[in-house]
C-alpha cells in the first residue's frame, strides 16, 4: 500500500478514477461532483489536503478536505479496512474541533468507521437527497417567445461564468470568475454540448445547466443549474434541464442523477427536480466528532 498527499489542486484525475471505478447509484460521488467541486473552486486550493492510497497501481482509496475540518472520501468497498486508515489520516490531518463528514446512507463502510472514530450522525442537519430520472420518456423544453435554447460554445467563458454568478448570488455575492470558469470547462469530463444556456434577446445568457456523463456507467450528473434572479419562475429552469437531459441522451447517457437539499431549509431545487420527474433516492448522512 502506497499513501501520496497533495498540496493545491493535483490528485483529481486518480480521485476520478476510484470513484468510477467504483461507482453504484449507492454511491454518494459521481465523476463529475470531483470536476465541479475541485474545479470551480480552484482559488480555494491553496488550502486542500488531498491523500491517494493505491496498492499495486490500483486507486483504493482517498480522502479529501475540501474545507479545514470537513472530510469527503472514498474508500473500494471491496477494501472496507481502509476506511479506518483514510478516517485515522484526517483526524491528524485536519486541525481544530468540529471536525465534520459526509456519506451517502449506504456507505456503510464508511459509517463505521467513522463511528467507531466517535463521528456521531447529526440527523437534524442540512442534508443531500440523491434524485433520479430515466431519459426514456423527457418532456419537450419549451422557453418563452424571445428566448433561445442552447448549448455554450467553448470560448463563452465570460458569458457562461457571469451567469453562474446571476444565479448564485442570493445569499452572498458569488466568487465565480473566467478563471475558474475555465478550469471547470478544461477539466475532464467536461463537454461544451452537455452545458446549456438560455440566451435572452440581448446575447445574455440567463439561465444554464450543466450535465457530466460518466461513459463507462451512461449516468449524467447535473450540477449546477441556475436561474438569473430576474428570470425566475418563468420556467427557464425546467426548459434548460430538460434540454441538457436531451443532449445527455444523444451523448450515450441513459439516466441522470442530481443532488439538492432534502431538507426543508432549501426545498426550490427538488421542487424544480422533482417537477421535470426526477425521484427521490438515498440521502447524505452528517457526522461530527464528538
Ligand atoms: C432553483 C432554480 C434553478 C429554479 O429555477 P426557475 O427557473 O425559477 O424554475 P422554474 O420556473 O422552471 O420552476 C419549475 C417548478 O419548480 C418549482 N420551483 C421553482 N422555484 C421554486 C421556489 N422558489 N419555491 C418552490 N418551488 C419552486 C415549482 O414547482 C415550479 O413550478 P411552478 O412555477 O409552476 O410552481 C432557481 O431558483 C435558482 O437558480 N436558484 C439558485 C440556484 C439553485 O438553487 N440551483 C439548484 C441547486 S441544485
């Protein structure tokens, strides 16, 4: 067994190859929440500790502080021991109290571990519902007279991370810039035809999905999708994920899955989700330390 820790950004494209190599719907990561999440917060990165186990070349296993005390991993479930060793790795690497993680209900493997670390289930937090949909049978995506429907093209970077940041501004201003927005657009498996828009009669775009297929399990992961503040409720978010979810099938995929808030503190995004018929499945557990 060989463990490899990084510093900043490096190690995505190992932590990608574990997490399809072993990927289930019961698994809480999807290829393309690593390319989101390392991408898009690629200014964040000075801060992340990333550790790889491999044994005989192989990826078995990897652990990842995304922020200071909060940990993501993945363990073989073949391997089940190691999710010891990967627990044991964070609770020297990551400094502080509050020491937090997430699993998906049915990495019991993880759970145990963490558990037996003395991580405690916090089942009055914020959690994820993993939602599914077939792509069978997918209604049409209608906008309203005026706007376009479409996919970005790969020199939109500024255009495609201003929308991001009309729609992921409520709470606080978004930090979404070109730069980010071009890594995300560089980074594996990324597809300019798997990420829709919805242009306005200005050029603007004002609404926009992105979809990362998974060839090898023909699964799509949408993450994100977002509306402009001042084009809500008008069905641009229905029309622009149907319209990825299309483009989706065309590109080999035969389902898709999304993540939003299960709980009641950010109930719009399954709402909408649950409006084009995706359906819910396994949720996020929370665990602390202590
Ligand atoms: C969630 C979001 C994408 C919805 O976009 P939208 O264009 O307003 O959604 P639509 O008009 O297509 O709504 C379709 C259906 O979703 C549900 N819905 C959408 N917004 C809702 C809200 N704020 N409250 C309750 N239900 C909502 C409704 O069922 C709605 O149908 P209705 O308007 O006929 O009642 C938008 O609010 C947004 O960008 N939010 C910030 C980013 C975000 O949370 N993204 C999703 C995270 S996974």
């Amino acid at each position: 067994m060989q463990m490899t820790e990084y510093a900043g950004r490096d190690g995505l494209r190992e932590m990608q190859e574990l997490t399809q190599r072993i990927w289930s719907p019961a698994s809480r990561l999807h290829l393309g929440d690593l390319a989101w999440e390392r991408s898009a917060n690629a200014g964040r990165a000075d801060g992340w500790r990333t550790a790889v186990w491999r044994d005989d070349e192989q990826v078995v296993a990897w652990a990842w502080l995304a922020q200071p005390g909060h940990l993501l991993m993945t363990v073989d479930p073949a391997r089940p021991e190691l999710a010891a060793t990967v627990v044991e790795w964070f609770r020297a690497a990551a400094d502080g109290p509050g020491l937090a993680a997430g699993v998906l209900e049915t990495e019991q493997h993880l759970l145990a571990a963490l558990e037996a670390a003395g991580f405690r289930r916090q089942d009055d937090a914020p959690y994820y519902t993993h939602h599914w949909i077939s792509l069978d049978d997918l209604a049409e995506p209608v906008v309203p007279e005026g706007l376009t429907l479409r996919h970005v093209r790969v020199d939109e970077v500024a255009q495609r991370a201003a929308v991001h940041r009309a729609a992921w501004s409520d709470v606080a201003p978004s930090t979404m810039g070109e730069e980010a927005m071009g890594e995300v657009m560089s980074t594996w498996p990324y597809r300019p035809e798997l990420d829709w828009v919805v242009e306005n009669e200005a050029g603007e775009f004002v609404a926009s999905a992105l979809i990362w297929l998974d060839e090898q399990h023909q699964v799509g992961l949408v993450e994100p999708v977002g509306v402009a503040t001042a084009y809500r409720r008008r069905g641009l978010g229905q029309a622009v994920n149907l319209a990825a979810l299309y483009a989706l099938r065309e590109a080999g995929g035969t389902r898709a899955v999304v993540c939003p808030r299960g709980d009641d503190g950010y109930p719009q995004a399954r709402a909408l989700y649950q409006s084009i018929g995706f359906r819910p499945g396994l949720r996020t557990l929370h665990l602390l330390l202590g």
